[in-house]
C-alpha cells in the first residue's frame, strides 16, 4: 500500500466503480472511509473497502467495519 505525505501506508482503501468510471480512496481513519463510501454506494456505485490485513468489506458489511 502506498504511504500518505507523512511516510507511513494508510490503513483503509476505498474503491468506487460506475460505467466506464473508476475512483479510489485511502484513509486511516475506518469512520472516515465507511462514511465517503456509504455516499457514494447512495449515488448508485458499487463501492468496496479494503483493510490493511487485505480483507475486503462491500456496503452489507460495513457495519462489521465499523465493529472491528
């Protein structure tokens, strides 16, 4: 994973897909990252989120996300 402007790999990834378009995230923060993606799978994306151990969470498991 790619490391943010202070050196060290953001712990969660965000990947949006609609069409013909494609959108990635990265974000430390689980809350942080859970709320953009909830946005945008309301806008009709299909938006699935990754953690830092590889396990990946789509919008029905969100809230296991949010529990960890």
């Amino acid at each position: 994973m790619r490391g943010n402007a202070r050196g060290y790999a953001l712990a969660y990834k965000m990947v949006a897909e609609r069409d013909n378009e494609k959108c990635s995230f990265a974000r430390e923060s689980r809350l942080l990252i859970v709320a953009k993606a909830r946005v945008w799978a309301s806008e009709g994306w299909s938006v699935v989120i990754t953690d830092q151990d590889g396990k990946t969470y789509t919008p029905l498991e969100f809230d296991q996300l949010l529990a960890a």
